[in-house]
C-alpha cells in the first residue's frame, strides 16, 4: 500500500502572517495520523495543493506514479473539490488498480478527528482487499467515486442514489 499526498484542505495550515489557510510543502498532517498506527506504510508527496488549483498535468503525474509503482492498493489524499474528477480520470487508466481518494473537509490541524477518521477508514477498506477500482472515502462512506458526492449546501459528501437529484 502506497500513500500520495497530494495537498487540500486536510494538509491546510494557518499561515499567522496574513491570516490564510495554507497547503504545506509538507507531509506532516499525514505523518502524525500514522505515527499512531501500529504498522507502517510508504508515504509520497506528490502534489501540495488545494484541489481547485489541480491541473491536468498534476493528475497525469498522480497516474504516472501510480502506473510505476510495485503497489496494487494506494490512498491518494486529496482537497475535496475536485477529488471526483481526478477520481474519474484515474478510473479511465486502471483496472488493476485499488485507489482510495480521501480528504477532509476541516484540516487536520483545526480538526484532527476527521481527517484520522477517513484516513484510517481508507487504509482499513484497503486491508480488506476490495475489488479493484477507484473509491472516495469521506464523511463515513467508502464507495465507487461515481456512486458518492459532495453536498456543498450542507459540508458534506453523501452517497448518491440514482433518480434523486
């Protein structure tokens, strides 16, 4: 199992300077969850920053690694606004593949709950050993990236039930 940071709001640091949240240069938000894991797991930054800033060349790069890697299972760690179109575009390459996006929508360091929670929910659902395909994991759901979405209104990602839009 391989780890990739790619940044977004679960990485985001106060900046006390001029008063913004920040995506660090940085694993440091991950490394602390896995501190207080018993087994240890392989860990890259590959990317650090906020989704909405993600290009198709960052996502390129994401699939490139994931093609080059000896690991079959991945948990990319990623900003919630557009996990769902890096998840789609990485379920258009692999099909030998086990990917997990997951983020936070507070960041670790303001809210060290969530972020634990879905990154341990992550890497539990991967020790399982699911099918392959891509997954999002966020807010208690893990499920096929296109069966899950972000409920913007309400902060929020919930599964999505066909005919209820």
């Amino acid at each position: 199992m391989l780890i990739l940071n790619s940044g977004g709001t679960f990485n985001k640091i106060y900046n006390k300077i001029d008063g913004e949240l920040e995506v660090p240069y940085n694993n440091d938000a991950i490394e602390q969850i896995l501190q207080t894991y018993e087994d240890s797991y392989d860990l890259a930054g590959v990317v650090y920053k906020d989704s909405l800033e993600m290009e198709s060349e960052d996502r390129k790069m994401i699939a490139n690694i994931i093609a080059h890697s000896q690991d079959k299972e991945f948990v990319l760690v990623h900003g919630t606004d557009t996990m769902d179109k890096t998840a789609e575009f990485l379920d258009t390459i692999f099909e030998d593949r086990v990917i997990v996006l997951v983020g936070a929508m507070k960041p670790f360091e303001i809210d060290k709950v969530e972020a634990t929670l879905n990154l341990g929910m992550a890497i539990g659902f991967l020790k399982a050993k699911p099918q392959n395909g891509v997954y999002i994991c966020m807010s208690g759901y893990i499920a096929p990236w296109d069966k899950i979405v972000k409920n913007h209104s309400d902060g929020k990602f919930e599964l999505y039930l066909e005919g209820t839009e």
